[in-house]
C-alpha cells in the first residue's frame, strides 16, 4: 500500500487533478511485473481502480451530518443516559413530565438546546426532502428537538418545578437564623449594659492621652483578651467580668438573650436573597408558559401549592435584610462591609471569652480558698500528723539507737547488762564452768592474772 494522503472528490475541483486520466495510464501499461516486484506475501487479487473510485464518488455524498462531531458524541452519551426514546423524551417535555426524566438528565440536556446554524441545517435538510434514515440517531433526537415549541422556556420551567421544594426549604431556615439573631443583638438591654461599662473601663484607661470617646467598633471587643494586668496574671476582660459579678450581677447571663448568632453567622445573606431573585424569576416564568398553555395540569397544581410559599420567601427576605441592616447600622458597622460572616462571630467570640473568663475566676476562687485553708490549720495539728507521727517517731528513734551502737563499738566501751530475772548471771555461770579459749596467748594470760587476783574475765557477748 502506497501512504499517500488522497483528496476527497470535493477537494479537487478547480485543481490540477480534473485535468489528469490516470486511467488511460493503467490501460496502457502491464502491471503485472510491478505486482510481481511489489507484492506482499499476503497479496490478494488486484484490483478495478476504476470501480473503486465510481464507488468512493457515489458513497461521499449520501453522508449528511447537522451537528459538529464532538457535540454528537455527547449528545449520545447524554441519551444513553436517559434510557428513553427519542418520542418520550420530547413527550414529557411537552408535557411537563417530571416523572419521566430526572433533573440531571434535564440539565444535561439543556446543553444541546438547536443553536441558530444547526436549526439553519436542519431547515435546509427539511426543504431538499432528503430521507431521514441517512442520519444518525443524534441528529434525527435533534430535529425532534427543534420541534418543540419554545424549548429553552419548557426545559427551564421543569428544572424550576424539581428544585423549588428544596430550594425554598433550604432558604427558610437561613432567613429565619439572620431575622433571629438581629432582633435578638438590637433588644438585648444586657448586651447594651455591658457595652456600656466597657466603654466606661475605655475612656477611663484612655482619658489623659487619647480623650474621652463616643462609642467604639465591635473589633475591640477582642482587645479586652490582649490588655493584660500589671503582674500579667488576669486580662481586662478577666477584671470587668469580676465587676459585674460583684456590682451588675443581673448581667451575668446577658448571652441568654441572644439568639442563632452561631447559625446566622453561617449565612451569605447576599447569596440567600439571590437565590430568592431566581425563584422569583422561576415562578414568573411558570405563571407566563401556564397563561399561554392553560390547560397544563401540572403547572396548574404547582402554581396553586406554592405561590403562597413564594409569598412568603419573598416577605421573608425582605424582613431579614431590613433586620440585618439596622442591627449592623445599630452598633456602628457598615452592612456594604460587614457580612453576618464577620458581623455575629464578632459576638460569639466575645460570649465564648466571658465565659471562660467566669470559668477562670471560679477555679481562682477555689484555689485561694483552698490555699487559705491550708495556711490557717496549726503546724502541731493531730488531724494532720496523727497517722504519720508513730511512723516518723519509730524511724527517729531506730537511727539514734544505731548510731549510738556505732558509737560505743569505735570506743570498745564494754557492755553492762543488767537484769533483774536472772538471765544475765546464769550466762555468765555457764560461762566459767566452760570457758571459751582462744588460740592468743595473751588472752588465756589475761584470765589466769584475773583467776590469780579473784576477778571473774567479762565475756565477749555478741550483739
């Protein structure tokens, strides 16, 4: 096989190739000594170039394709995975069968929506009357597809219907926490009380060098952890929590009074009311597709259960951007730069600060009490050292004793023994019937010079 690169029949018009006959060269030529030289062991039987290129020519252009290949193959996996035909995908769209086709099949398949130049193809297609069966199953589902009227609006309409249940429900809880919380910040007079005695502490601290201030931002809540005491052991917040212990104590549980700030501060605000535009938008363009084909039961029934749902998603987010702004405007933020995502962490960090600082100040207490305790019971107390003084007292005594023993052992002072049983004076008896002899003769020469004068030799006793 000769790897040239052929041109198709529709590339050589106006070419050089129109004018060539190479079949007239095939005729005059005998090919049968090049097949000789050039032939491959597995050679078969020649060839009609003639035939093969009549049949090249007549297959070409029965190919009628209407969409670019990629976009084809995608569109056939997407169909596979449907699983339905063609008809009863473009029934229930018609239709507005939600039970037929899934929402991520719908949202796949909205990507295929007949741009303007295969709808300029298909239209082409239609009016030459060429048969349908010479294309492939992707571009017929397109051509049913096109069909459809308006299309982009049908599909739209039934990926609105399957996401509104969630949606709104997902949307709910979030409007709610943001309402809660900001109602709850701007009503606390606790809260109010307790900014008021920090503001108190602040201009005191800051009078002689900064001046007397108005009100501060929410940021320095968390400088009352930084300001440390002069002997480093307590923080600023550590002293006021003390103060309103001992003088407000009616504050003490003002966190009582605030509301979802952990769950409020969750929420993207701009993103919630966002989506609550689109369900709007959605609901409005269900209400135009059941206007213009009013006898839809089932946008008839989804417009009935769920128009006051959108009602009230719509008052909903109203009220808690109203709500939101004015707390945020209530305690000198700016809603343009304070998100709930800065704005109530601000809060909850301080609540968590407070009641570690309580927790600090109880176990302070505990040990001061404690350490009080100790030093006021006496040093000679028999609650204290009643078990441990036998103890201490037998070791005391059993040291002097061996010390005193390893004392009159250096010195060689005799022992004296005195009994009042009799024991002593029988061992020295047995003693002097049966003397102990040594092997030294001074020692024998001692007790002799003793028995000579009368005096009884004091034996070696061991201890």
């Amino acid at each position: 096989v000769f790897n040239w690169v052929a041109l198709k029949p529709s590339q050589i018009d106006g070419t050089i190739f129109t004018e060539l006959n190479d079949e007239k060269v095939l005729q005059e030529l005998d090919m049968s000594d090049f097949e000789e030289q050039f032939k491959t062991k597995a050679q078969g039987p020649g060839l009609d170039i003639s035939a093969l290129k009549v049949k090249a020519t007549q297959k070409a252009p029965s190919k009628v394709t209407l969409m670019e290949s990629n976009r084809a193959k995608n569109l056939a996996i997407t169909l596979r995975k449907g699983g339905r035909s063609i008809q009863d995908i473009c029934t229930a769209i018609e239709t507005y069968d939600q039970q037929a086709l899934s929402l991520d099949f719908l949202e796949l398949l909205l990507r295929f929506l007949p741009t303007e130049y295969e709808r300029t193809l298909i239209g082409k297609f239609e009016r030459e009357q060429q048969p349908p069966e010479e294309l492939s199953d992707e571009d017929q589902f397109m051509i049913r597809f096109s069909k459809i009227p308006r299309l982009a609006e049908r599909m739209n309409v039934m990926i609105f219907l399957g996401n509104f249940s969630d949606t709104a429900q997902l949307l709910m809880p979030q409007l709610n926490a943001i309402i809660a919380a900001s109602m709850s910040l701007k009503s606390s007079s606790k809260l109010r009380n307790i900014l008021e005695i920090v503001l108190a502490f602040g201009n005191y601290m800051n009078s002689s060098k900064r001046g007397a201030a108005y009100g501060f931002r929410l940021q320095s809540l968390d400088a009352l952890l930084e300001m440390k005491s002069t002997d480093r052991k307590q923080t600023l917040l550590h002293y006021l929590v003390r103060v309103i212990t001992e003088k407000y104590p009616e504050l003490t549980g003002f966190h009582t009074e605030l509301h979802f700030l952990d769950k409020a501060g969750t929420v993207s605000l701009e993103s919630v009311l966002q989506d609550v535009r689109s369900l709007q938008q959605g609901m409005e363009l269900t209400r135009k597709e059941f206007m213009r084909q009013d006898d839809s039961v089932v946008l008839k029934d989804f417009l009935k259960v769920n128009s006051e749902v959108m009602e009230k998603l719509q008052a909903d987010s109203k009220t808690a951007k109203e709500a939101y702004e004015s707390a945020v405007e209530y305690f000198g933020e700016n809603p343009k730069t304070s998100p709930p995502t800065t704005f109530f962490p601000m809060f909850m960090r301080f609540i968590r600060a407070y009641k570690k600082a309580e927790q600090d100040i109880e176990l302070w207490k505990k040990q001061e009490a404690m350490a009080k305790e100790a030093d006021s019971s006496p040093t000679g107390s028999e609650d204290q050292p009643e078990v441990k003084l036998p103890i201490q007292k037998a070791k005391r005594q059993q040291m002097d004793m061996i010390a005193e023993l390893k004392k009159k052992q250096m010195v060689k002072e005799p022992l004296i023994y005195e009994g009042k049983d009799g024991a002593i004076e029988d061992i020295i008896s047995d003693l002097r019937n049966n003397p102990y002899r040594r092997a030294e003769k001074g020692r024998g020469s001692a007790k002799k010079r003793a028995a000579g004068q009368g005096l009884q030799a004091t034996p070696d006793i061991p201890l």
